[in-house]
C-alpha cells in the first residue's frame, strides 16, 4: 500500500439552479486574460446537451482518455507514443475554434462617439481575435436551458445512447443542470499525453497542475483530455487549465466556484488513497466494473492501519484529522449517494456527483400525488422524467444499478424527514430498505441540506511543512500577466493576497489585511463586502442614474 492524500470535489446535483455564478467568478479570478478569452476552467452544462466544447464526449472523435489493448494493458486513446510523436507537429485531433467559440466582445465605443443620426446607434460584436465584425453563432452554455428539446437529441453524444428512453414531445422533456471542473484524476491521462512533462500531479494534495516553464504548446494534452478542460493560450502558445485554486486551499480557503456558488453544492474535502491500486483499479476488464474499483482504491480514514500508515508516510495529523471529518469521503463510500463523471474513461475523476432527483418529486406532485412519500418516490424511480439510463451512461457507464440506489437513498433520506418535520411516527423501515440506519440518514440529511461552512469545506490550512509560512514565500500565483496562472511571472505572496498576515475567522478563512485595497476573489472570504463597492461619499449617498452608474463601474474596477 502506497497511501496518499487527494484534495476532492462532490457537485449536489439536486441544488444547481444554472445560474453561472461560479463560472463568472472563476472566469474573473482565473481566465481574465487576453489568449484564454475563450477558456472557462468551469462552465455549467445543461443536459441533455452538446456541452462545451461541442461533443466533447464523442471519444471517437477526439481520441481522449484511455482504452485497453486486446492484452489487457491500458494505453491513451490517442494512441502509442510514436504515433503521438508523428503528429507532434500537426495533431488532428483537435477541439476548433468553432467547436469552443469565437470569444467576442461589443463595439461600444460606437455608442459613445456615433454622430448624431436618425436612428439609435448600435454595439456590433467584434472578435477579440481578429478585432473584426463577428457573427455570434456558438457560445460556452449556448444549451443554456435547451436540453431535451428536439434540437439536441441526436447531438448530445450521451443522449444519442439512450434515445429510444426519450419521449420528445414537449410536456415530457426534461434537462438539468452539469457544473463541470477539471477532475484531478488520479489516473490523469492529459500527464501521459504530454510529450514536454509539463502537467504534474502534485504529491501532496493531488492537483493536476501545468508547469509553463516546461510547456512547449504540443496540444497533445488537449486531445488526451477526455473531458476537454485543459485550453490552448493562443498568445502565450502554452497550455493552461483548472489549478483547484490552490493558493485559497493551500491556506483552507475553498475554490473560488464552491465559494461563490448560490446553491451551495460543492463539498471539498480530503480522501486517502492507495497510489499502487489506482492502476489495476483503472485496467479492469468491464466498464461496468469501473465505479467499484475505484471505491476499492479509497481507504478508510479512521481504519488505525490507515492513520498509522499516513503517519509513517509523513502526513501531518491536521490532514489526518480533516480526513476523517471529510464530506467527500461520506458521500462517496460511506452513503454512496455521489458517482464519478464518465469513468469509462478509465481516468479515476475526483469531482463526483450526486444525481438529480428533485423532477421526480416535482412530477409526483403534479400527478396530485403525495411526491414525498417513501412508496411513491420508490415506484417512480424508473419513470423519472431524467432517464436513470441517461444518468447512468453519464456516471456510471450504463451500469444503472448504483444509479438507482443512490436515487433510492435520496429519495429515502427525502420520506424520512418528511415525516420527522411533520411530527410523524418515524419508520425504520423507510432507511433499512436502503440499507442505512436511521442515524445514517438524519447525518445525511444534515450534511446535503442543511451543512454549515465548516462541514461542506474540511480543507486543512496547509498543502506542506512550509504552507504556514507562505507569507514568507517570494513566489506566488500573477493573474494580470500573459504567462498565465501562477506560472512565468511571478509576484510575493504576501504584497498579492495577505493571505496568511491576519487570523483567519471562524470558518478558517484568512481575511484580507487592508480593507481599503482592491479585493482579488483569490482572497476573498465570501462574507465580507468591504472593498467590494464604491465608499459612500460624506455628504451622503446620491440618488440619481449617474450615481448609480459610477458605483457599479467603482465595484467592477474593484473586483478586477
């Protein structure tokens, strides 16, 4: 057994609203920058869908992931290391502009300077790569709110699995909502496909990370990437993809997108490994067999084996501690109720996800029957208006066994506290039918419903010995340069974000230090909204359109 640590992301399906909050905020804080205008390190999906960018799922087309040989060995999709080295110059396999998008932005100075004329004068868009007129044809959520409608069925790579299951009259369509991140993979095949050695995975956390230095712009991360998260820096020619925020976590401050997120679904936390089952777990025969190999790599936190072997290996008790206290760990093997994105992909994804099952309720009802009673929610599991096929080829692949007890434990957990709130008789049978106490459940409600901060977010304060001295570091993570996040050019740590300068507050977050500097949503706690807006002026606050105008102008200016 070789233990590690990997810092983990579970996304709570049932609460995402599509309101793009956390991909602006990771767009401001990341992707901001001219060569990655068209980068989103984390968009959300509307599914069915094509996703972004188009049909990334189509591993026939783009070659991502691995496969196995007929020996049983498992090999990149894109093919041997020679084949790879042929095309080194000229990959084919490669996303297109069109399949992302052409970023664009709007000719306002046109309103601004336009002569007087007869009619209102208008901002055309205009490419941010050329500077021309553009067409707007295609977008990163283009799908935005689409999903099932007859536009998409036959393009979404999933969906065109499962279509026979798909009624597609209108009344009977349904979608829901994807956020998607890089997934850290402990089986990372963008690191395999990298002929430079520029992508590594850092041994102490497990974020996948690109060293720019290294990076010699070969693309073949990008087409070794099955969920397509790594992007090309056209005016850098570097590759640049999702770093899991690691300034905020390497001080226990969560990622900017599960900061921000409104319906606060994301849970972080650290799980432990076995680094030398990882690849037997990802070589098995079936597709099918994937998923439980992969919980066959997790180990027990609490297990004196394991804690002694962490000990041994050098993992601080503080890492100890908040893997024991992880909400990834308890979703993932002890509930069961969250599953890994497409792991046929043989890539052993981090970010995990717990299905949606809040249109089945919503159906239930609509029918004038009780939607939140144990026997109706289990005799409509495989009538849900989402296919449990669908799902199942998305987190599963197609095994839809795992699928329909995480839906059941949901929708038990749901007929359980129904009757608790309602001062009914409670029936141990509702939580023994899906083989989990009735504590079991009510800690389960607690953590998907009703968490504190503290318990979605178990992030220990230090990512290595020297995490509690960053303040002292001379290197740091520079957003405003061409070279990309934390990569070429290089500010100090403590003048960039004062992350470590003050005692963090109750919930573990370090505070900024001068209140009266410009916020940077690395550091920003997600409480406070000092910085964040325009000071009032003495003489008191204005009330006419140009006040309001400057304010949010003095906010934007602030944020960036």
């Amino acid at each position: 057994m070789r233990l590690m640590a990997q810092l983990a992301m579970v996304m709570n399906l049932d609460k995402c609203i599509g309101c793009h909050t956390c991909s602006v905020t990771c767009k401001q804080a990341w992707t901001n920058r001219s060569g990655v205008e068209y980068a989103w390190f984390n968009n959300v999906e509307t599914r069915p869908g094509q996703g972004y960018p188009r049909q990334y799922q189509d591993q026939q087309r783009w070659k991502g992931g691995w496969t196995l040989t007929k020996r049983g060995r498992l090999t990149l999709r894109s093919g041997s290391r020679f084949k790879r080295l042929l095309n080194i110059f000229a990959n084919p396999d490669l996303p297109e502009v069109a399949d992302y998008y052409e970023p664009w932005t709007y000719d306002y100075d046109n309103l601004l300077s336009a002569p007087q004329m007869d009619t209102t004068p208008v901002a055309r868009p205009v490419s941010l790569i050329t500077g021309e007129d553009t067409a707007i044809t295609w977008g990163a959520n283009w799908d935005d709110d689409l999903g099932g409608g007859p536009e998409q069925i036959g393009r979404d790579p999933v969906l065109a699995k499962v279509s026979d299951k798909v009624k597609l009259e209108f009344q009977q369509t349904f979608m829901f909502y994807l956020p998607r991140i890089c997934e850290h993979c402990l089986n990372p095949s963008c690191a395999a496909s990298c002929p430079s050695g520029a992508i590594y995975k850092r041994t102490e956390d497990g974020i996948v990370l690109v060293d720019q230095d290294k990076c010699r712009g070969w693309r073949q991360c990008v087409t070794g990437c099955p969920y397509k998260k790594i992007y090309f820096n056209h005016k850098t020619g570097k590759a640049e993809k999702c770093t899991f925020c690691y300034p905020r976590v390497e001080v226990g401050i969560p990622t900017v997108c599960a900061e921000t997120c409104v319906g606060r679904l994301r849970y972080i936390g650290v799980v432990f490994y076995d680094a030398d089952a990882v690849l037997a777990a990802a070589s098995v025969r079936d597709d099918k067999d994937l998923y439980p190999a992969q919980l066959g790599v997790f180990l027990n936190p609490h297990d004196p084996r394991v804690v002694a072997e962490a000990e041994r290996v050098g993992i601080s008790q503080e890492w100890i501690d908040a893997a024991q206290a992880s909400p990834i760990y308890k979703l993932i093997v002890d509930y069961q109720v969250a599953l890994p994105l497409h792991p046929e992909y043989r890539t052993m994804p981090m970010v995990w996800y717990i299905p949606p099952l809040s249109p089945m309720v919503d159906a239930l009802a609509g029918t004038g029957h009780d939607g939140e009673d144990a026997g109706n929610l289990f005799g409509a599991i495989d009538a849900l208006r989402i296919p449990v096929e669908y799902l199942a080829e998305l987190f599963t692949a197609g095994d839809i066994g795992p699928v329909r007890a995480s839906l059941q434990r949901l929708a038990a957990m749901r007929a359980h506290m129904r009757r608790v709130n309602l001062g009914e008789p409670v029936d141990p049978e509702i939580a023994e039918s899906v083989r989990l106490s009735t504590d079991e459940i009510e800690a389960m409600y607690r953590l998907l419903a009703i968490a504190k901060y503290e318990h979605r977010y178990v992030i220990p304060s230090a990512a290595g010995s020297d995490a509690h001295r960053l303040d002292a570091l001379a290197t740091g993570c520079s957003l405003e340069s061409d070279g990309g996040p934390g990569m070429t050019a290089f500010d100090v740590m403590d003048d960039k974000f004062h992350l470590t300068q003050q005692p963090a507050d109750g919930n573990g977050a370090a505070a900024p230090v001068d209140k009266e500097r410009r916020i940077n949503l690395l550091n920003w706690d997600g409480k406070s909204t000092n910085g964040l807006f325009a000071a009032v002026p003495a003489h008191g606050p204005q009330t006419n359109g140009a006040a309001h105008t400057n304010g949010a102008t003095s906010a934007v200016e602030h944020i960036r």
